[in-house]
C-alpha cells in the first residue's frame, strides 16, 4: 500500500464541516470534503514513498475516485470513510500497473522519464481543476491580487479565454494551456499557503511562478463556460488526438492519447471483479502505447482537427475575428 489516511483525524473533520448532514451527497458536501482532503494532504501526505510524478497523480486521483464514488449517495461519515479507503486501494492498483510496466524498462533514466510522461495527464488535472473550481478559483483570486492583475469578472468571455490559452506564453515555450495545467499539477494546492491568522495569502515567491504564469490562470479561470467532460473532450479529442507518431515505415498512430486516455479511463473505474484480468489488460495497452512511442521516427500534428464542443466555440470565435479584422 503507497496511500493511507487516517481515520480518525478524517471522522474528526467531517463531524467539523458536517456534523448535521442529512440525506444525499450534494455539491456542496463534495466541495466541503476535497476541502479536508487538501487539508490532510498539506498536513501529512496521502500517497509516500512513491517517485514525484506518481504521487501527484496518486493524489489527484483521489478526487476523481471520491467524486465518482459518492456524489448523489446517502451521506454517513461511515460511509465516506469506506469510500477514502476503497479509492485509495484503488489507486494503489493503478500505481501497482504503472510500475509494473517501467519494470521492463532498461535504465532509471527511462523510468523516470517514463514516470514523467504518465504522471503529467492534463486531462486527469483539469478534471480535478473542475471538481475544485471554488478551491481553485479563492487561489486565484489572492494571486491575481498580489500580481496587481484585475480581479475576475466579467469583460473576458470564456471563448476569448480559451483562443489566449490555445496561444503561447511570453517565453514561447509551449501554450498557456499546457503551462496552467503544469502548474496545477505540481503546485495546486500550494498557490497559497495560511498565515499565522488563518487568512490565505499568495504563495507566489516560494513557487517561482511569473506574472505570466499568473495571467495563464486568471484565464483558466473565465473558461466556466464548460464543464468536465466538455474540457476533457477537447483536450482528448482535439489535442491528444492530433498528435501522431511516425514509425521508420511511416505508419502513423496516436500513442500519447491512447496512454494518457487508458490512465484516465483507469482513475475512473471502480468495483473491479476481476483484478487480476484488470491488471494484465491495462498493463498491455500501456505497454503498447509505450512501445510505439519508443520505436517512433518523429512526432507530428494531424492538419484536421477532431472536433469537440469547446473546439467548436473557439474556432466560430477565430471566424469571426477573421471576418472582423477583412471588414476593418
């Protein structure tokens, strides 16, 4: 087991935030109980003794596996506290199929980059970003005023948001998107930390994150427009799904959708009845995925790309801008 939490402190703080709950999981239970999640996490964490990569996926899955596992279900603390312990087995397993298959790898150089590639699954992150956006967006907040960057509101649409994200950072490193999401899933939880009087203040000097960085997430922030799977879809279907790798007999295939799509496709199963047949199969499609992207030629870009929902409401934006900017 790479993940425990305890308990007793667990029951402590959900007699604090709900100690009158009644009836079905609600929204505002969830919100309340990835409140105490963070909170233990920060304290003591939940997943040790695992490389990096592996317990910040560890972790982020944790709230996937609750969401699934309690929204809309009758509330007991009892309850909640089997659920923790079943997602955490869960996870365990995963992590288990993970290892199993950089076990096969011939250095830790390959491992370790190997760990890299799987634990930095934007589409498991942005889901999470999603189920926190209360938690997320308080963060935010308290950074874009450290930064001097006006407060959210209103005056940037969530298409505009997103055609910036699609853009690169000043840097031109790679997109907005992809740097938001990067620093979402190593830093979190930690955008700010709690002063001596209980009031959370940016923790940006501690981060070495740049007003640009800021910026990044100031739009993250105004894409509410969509929800989860709306967010997942593009980046899947849009994004993963256009990148293919080449083979020296130029065969084409999409090994980093198919590999980050099995590990999330995984974060979100639960009541297994078969492990053993789950473990091999899962462990088969990564290596796959794996192997092809070992014995790739050269990564490219398809020129089509798949729609989806919020690719669809960005590129219309992209139209009319274009339309605009002829007129004018």
């Amino acid at each position: 087991m790479v993940g425990h939490i305890d308990e007793n402190e667990l029951r402590i703080k959900l007699q604090r935030e709900s100690k009158d709950k009644q009836g079905k999981v609600e929204p505002k239970d969830i919100s309340k109980l990835f409140n105490i999640i963070t909170e233990i996490n920060r304290e003591r964490r939940i997943f040790t003794d695992l490389p990096e990569p592996l317990s910040i996926l560890a972790y982020n899955m944790l709230y996937k596996q609750m969401y699934n596992r309690i929204k809309f279900k009758q509330y007991t603390d009892d309850y909640i506290v089997s659920k923790m312990n079943d997602c955490i087995k869960h996870i365990d397993l995963i992590i288990d199929i993970i290892m199993n298959v950089a076990e096969e790898l011939e250095s830790d150089d390959q491992k370790h980059a190997f760990y890299r590639l799987v634990g930095n699954n934007h589409m498991i992150m942005a889901q999470v970003y999603k189920f926190k956006w209360d938690f997320f967006i308080l963060s935010i907040n308290i950074l874009c005023k450290k930064a001097g960057i006006q407060k959210l509101n209103g005056k940037i649409t969530s298409e505009d948001a997103m055609v910036k994200l699609c853009g690169l950072t000043d840097s031109g490193e790679c997109s907005r998107l992809q740097r938001v999401l990067d620093i979402l899933i190593k830093h979190g939880d930690n955008l700010t930390i709690t002063d001596e009087n209980g009031i959370e203040q940016s923790n940006i000097s501690n981060l070495g994150l740049t007003e640009d960085d800021i910026y990044s997430l100031y739009l993250l922030a105004r894409t509410y427009r969509w929800n989860n799977v709306d967010f997942n879809k593009f980046l899947n279907d849009s994004i993963y799904n256009s990148i293919y790798a080449e083979d020296n007999e130029h065969s084409l295939n999409y090994s980093i959708s198919g590999l980050y799509k099995t590990v999330f496709d995984m974060s979100e199963s639960n009541g297994i009845s078969n492990i053993e047949s789950y473990k091999n199969e899962n462990i088969d499609k990564i290596k796959e995925y794996l192997n092809e992207l070992m014995s790739k030629e050269r990564m490219g870009i398809d020129n089509e790309i798949r729609e989806s929902k919020v690719y669809n409401h960005i590129k219309h934006i992209n139209t009319l801008i274009l339309k605009t900017s002829r007129i004018t």
